[in-house]
C-alpha cells in the first residue's frame, strides 16, 4: 500500500526530450544524484518520524476494526473507481475475505501483486492507501 504522505515514483536512469537522446553532461547527472539520494534521505526521515508513523498504525488500527457490511457494493465502488475488468474485480471479490476496511485495502494490495506491469501495480497500491483514508461512507457510495 502507498500512503499519501510516500512518495509516489523516482524515475531513474537518464531522461530523454522529444527532439531526441540527451547526452546529459557529467555535472548534470552529479546534480540529478544528489536530488535523487536527498529526496531517498528526506523519504526515509519522514517513514521513520514517529508522529507520522504513529498516524498510520493509527489508521490501520481503525482500519481492522471498521467492518464493511456491503461487501460486493464496496468492491464494485472499488473496481468502478480503479477501473478493473470483471476478471479482476471477480480476483478483488475473492481476495476480500475480512469484511473490515483493512481487509478492502489488503485484497487491493494483493491484486496489485499478481500485476504484471509495475506501473498498474503502483496505481492499485496506491489506491489502497486512499482506500485507508477515504471515509467508510465513501467507499460505499451508490451511483
């Protein structure tokens, strides 16, 4: 699961233009290492800052203890706003055997696992985390 307060992607290796590859110069991928190790350095103190940390074992704890009555309407909410296929929002269904929120967010991670494209899995995994911080109102909205 991807919490809101994680960073969402590092994209690493050299980058190129539409007009073609750029032979970036020495001193430019000097620059864009030091950004991308004082961003890792930053990701780090802020994962174990005990107050944000504490915040999420927070909302998990309320998570396991939020029960979701509904659960095929919380999974076709879920699977309409990540835009599963029925095939995956049959697997969601499936992965979802505790009825709670924290059990909505983990059949999202796992679902997100058997992806074969690293990107859909990121998107799923950050879903989860929304799914953490959404409203249990929310998640069981009718259209």
């Amino acid at each position: 699961m991807i919490l809101q307060r994680s960073l969402k992607r590092i994209h690493l290796g050299r980058q190129s233009l539409e007009i073609g590859e750029i032979d970036w110069s020495d001193e430019t991928r000097e620059f864009e290492d030091k950004t991308l190790w004082s961003k890792v350095r930053d990701i780090i103190r802020a994962t174990f800052n005990e107050k944000i940390f504490s915040v999420w074992v927070e909302r998990l704890k309320e998570s396991s203890e939020t029960k979701i009555e509904k659960p095929i309407r919380a999974v076709d909410n879920i699977a309409k706003f990540a835009g599963l296929s029925e095939d995956e929002k049959k697997k969601l269904l499936m992965y979802f055997s505790e009825h709670t929120k924290y059990g909505l967010v983990n059949a999202v991670s796992t679902l997100a696992k058997e992806m074969e494209n690293v990107d859909e899995q990121v998107r799923l995994e950050e879903i989860g985390g929304e799914i953490l911080a959404k409203p249990l109102e929310e998640l069981m909205e009718n259209d």
